[in-house]
C-alpha cells in the first residue's frame, strides 16, 4: 500500500504543551507524504496558526464548542495544576461526532485511516471501537516521558518487586511523590476521559527517543506487550534562521549579541502562574546572579487566550533600569526552540514539562529544574539524577516553600558560572548532538519513524 492510501487523523488535546507534541508529529509524518487531517476546537485552531508554524499541506478541521467560562488562572492555589483550564478542556469532548463523520468520510475513500489520538482524548474517539469499517486502526498519543509512564504502571499495578533490578530500586528509593501533581478537579477530569481506548489501539507513541530513555521504552512494552514507537524528538531539531513566514522576535536582536552559552533562559511555560512574591524573589535572584538571562515573564493562559483580560506582573521597583544591558525581560509568546538553540543560550530554568524537557536536549541545553505540577516532577528527576543534564532549582519535596533570591541566585551561579556548570553543559551539549543524530538517515529514531510509516502503509 502506497503512503498515499493512508489518511491521518490526529486528534491532540487542547492544552498548549499536548498540542504542540501531536502538530510537530503532523509535520514530520506529512513529509513521507502522508495526508494529514488534524481536528480540532475553532478556538484552538485559531491558537495553533498564532503560535506554530506548519506546513500548508496539514489540513485542518476545526469547530466551534458550546461556549466555555475561561478564568483567569489562581497563583495563590494550594496546587499549581492548572484548574482554570478545565472548562476549555471539556469544550473539546463535544468534538466526538465531528471526529466520528470526519472518520465516516475518511475510510471510504483511503484504503487504511490511521487515528492518533491524546490519551486525554479518548472520548472523542470512543466510537473507533464501535465502527464496523476494517480499515480504520487507532494509536494512542503518551504525551509524558517513557520514564513517568513506567513508573506510573509501576504504581499503578502495585509496586510489584524489582528484585534483580538494583539501578531501577535505587529510582524507586528517590522517585517524587503524586501527592499535589493534580487538583481534585483535575483528578476528576483525568478519569473521566478513561473509556478503555487501550482495548482497540493498535499501539503507542510516544515523544521520546531510544537515545534518551532506551531502557524505559523496553521496559513498558515488556509490561504491556503492544508495540511502543518512539519516534521522539517531535519538535524540529535543525533551526533554519527564524521562523519561516514569521517576523524574527526583537529579543534576538539582543541575544545575537552575547557570548556562546552565556545566557540563562528562563520560562515557566504556558500552564504555570506564579504569585506575585515568588516573582520578586526570582528577579532579585537574578540580578545578583551577575548573570546575562532572557526571562519570559507571562502568566498562565485562559482556555481563551483571545481574551485579552490578562494580570498584570510586576517586577521589582527599577529592577529592569538596574540590569541593563546583562538581562531582558520578555512579557510575549516567544519562539522558545529557536531560543534553546541559539549559540548563546547555556542554560534553561525551566518547569520540566515534557514539551520543554525535549526542547532542551534537543537543543544541548542544561536545565535548571523548577517543577510545578502533573508529570513535571518526574521529568526532573529524570533530567537531573538520571540523564545528569540539569540541576534542582527546588525539588518536589519543597513544593510548598517560597524560594529565596538566595537559592535562585545560587543555581544559576552554579549552571552558568562555574566548573560544574561548564561539565553539566558538556554533557547536555554531547546528549544533544546523539538526539540530533538518531532524527538523520540512519539514526535510531529515523529507523522508527521509517518503520512506522512502513507499518501503516503496510
């Protein structure tokens, strides 16, 4: 069967980070030819065009949902997991019969129709386990690293022995805890989008490559027996000068300025709202660093981010005059891939979604672990104490506590000015360039990639 033959369904959950993985996955499977049929809410569609490049050949389905209430996010909440997204979130389940009719086209004409879909996603995808079409097969999306879903099953099953596994035991001693990864909302939200699609998915795929977590890919598919293709890094991992058909960001005018692998990088991503007084102890942490650092300074988004009622954050008074020329402060969507792989930037404090934690080993770029909230606190762990590419800004285990200008000023003096930093950004950098090679003729993540395609255009 020709690629040809082969339509593609890609339905990706709203949240920025989740949509970011499966519209990079759109643009590498549309280079093998593949059509491509991404479907979507009129809002999030909208949000897509506004923050990610695509190629035109990606078509997109998008519909509007029932109006959505879209509150501001809370800084002050006892759990960062973003709750105020949760109404955005439900809007996308009303896409379940424009999914099914745009299924119902698809498979009349295209000899195979191929659904990937979030596992976030599943009841809009119900019904491919009811169609009676024999062309139609689902792989469901993981969006978190090999390493959180493993121990997630681990868990999940009951912590059954490690007996003979002494490097897994010792993971076992030091993994974080679950207790504030989610709110109660969230928790609810998570089950209620569990309708066992694992009974009709012809397997899963995941963001991630063998070169980073080879040993954790083998062992999921050693606990669940279906095929795990990671076919990881989704993002691109050659920038080409700027966003093609986008204006260059003013900031690098700036960051062309400095020197190779002298700049910190700082961003929270799009789901974090940080209070008020943690925002003036990271500034004056910063400033008495002495360090050069980017620091993208935006609260969490609405589920409407076209709602343009938004906080106001505030630095310290004459903070921006003090720094001058050594740092800058951006309050605007920036391209953060192009940032990580700009010569000058050496380090990257970040919340350690997994989004962000593959831009940056992509990129070569150590991180400064901040964890938040969901599967961030594993994917420190795993950046910091497995990889040994990055560093505890703070830690699960402090979750609660402000951090001081102290501390901050501390890490960042370590990452970006000193004989470990310099080695921890060896190692990030030689990381870098394995991922960057496994996505060339030949690489191991190629192979995969190759080998998908292969598989479903069989």
């Amino acid at each position: 069967m020709a690629a040809s033959d082969v339509a593609v369904i890609m339905v990706p959950f709203p949240a920025q980070g989740h949509l970011n993985q499966l519209l990079h996955l759109s643009r590498l499977l549309s280079a093998y030819n593949l059509p491509i049929h991404v479907i979507t809410t009129t809002t999030h569609h909208r949000q897509a065009q506004t923050r990610i490049p695509l190629p035109p050949t990606i078509h997109f389905h998008h519909h509007p949902t029932p109006p959505f209430p879209s509150p501001p996010p809370d800084p002050t909440a006892a759990s960062k997991f973003p709750t105020h997204l949760i109404p955005s979130f439900q809007s996308a389940m009303h896409l379940r019969q424009p999914f099914t009719e745009l299924l119902s086209t698809l498979s009349r004409t295209a000899k195979r129709v191929v659904v990937i879909h979030d596992y976030l996603m599943g009841p809009v995808v119900q019904d491919v386990g009811l169609m009676l079409y024999n062309n139609v097969e689902a792989y469901m999306f993981s969006c978190c690293s090999a390493f959180g879903a493993f121990w997630y099953h681990h868990e999940a099953t009951g912590r059954p022995s490690l007996d003979g596994e002494p490097e897994l035991a010792a993971v076992r001693k030091e993994l974080p805890s679950n207790e504030d990864c989610y709110s109660m909302d969230g928790c609810r939200f998570v089950v209620s989008t569990d309708v066992g699609c694992e009974k009709f998915s012809s397997g899963t795929i995941c963001d991630t490559s063998r070169v980073v977590e080879g040993k954790y890919v083998d062992l999921i598919e050693e606990q669940g027996g279906k095929k795990l293709w990671a076919l990881g890094p989704f993002n691109p991992v050659e920038i080409m000068g700027h966003e093609s058909g986008n204006q260059r960001h003013g900031l690098f005018d700036w960051l062309d300025k400095q020197a190779p692998n002298s700049v910190l990088y700082v961003s929270f991503g799009t789901t974090t709202s940080i209070s008020n007084e943690q925002i003036q102890e990271i500034a004056l942490g910063l400033e008495k660093s002495e360090q050069k650092f980017i620091w993208v300074l935006r609260d969490a988004d609405k589920g409407d981010i076209f709602d343009n009622e938004v906080r106001k954050l505030e630095l310290p008074e004459g903070f921006e005059e003090r720094v001058g020329e050594n740092g800058l402060v951006v309050m605007d969507w920036v391209p953060q891939l192009e940032i990580l792989g700009h010569s000058s930037t050496g380090g990257f404090m970040s919340h350690c979604g997994w989004n962000s934690s593959m831009e940056s080993m992509t990129m070569g770029v150590p991180v400064a672990a901040w964890p938040m909230h969901s599967d961030q606190p594993r994917n420190a762990m795993l950046i910091t104490k497995v990889l040994n590419v990055g560093m505890y800004v703070r830690d699960w285990t402090q979750r609660k506590e402000l951090v001081s200008s102290t501390v901050v000023k501390e890490v960042v003096t370590r990452l970006m000015g000193s004989k470990e930093g310099e080695e921890m950004q060896r190692r990030a950098a030689e990381l870098g360039d394995r991922v960057r090679r496994s996505m060339m003729d030949g690489g191991v993540t190629r192979i995969e990639l190759d080998a998908f395609v292969s598989h479903v255009s069989r």
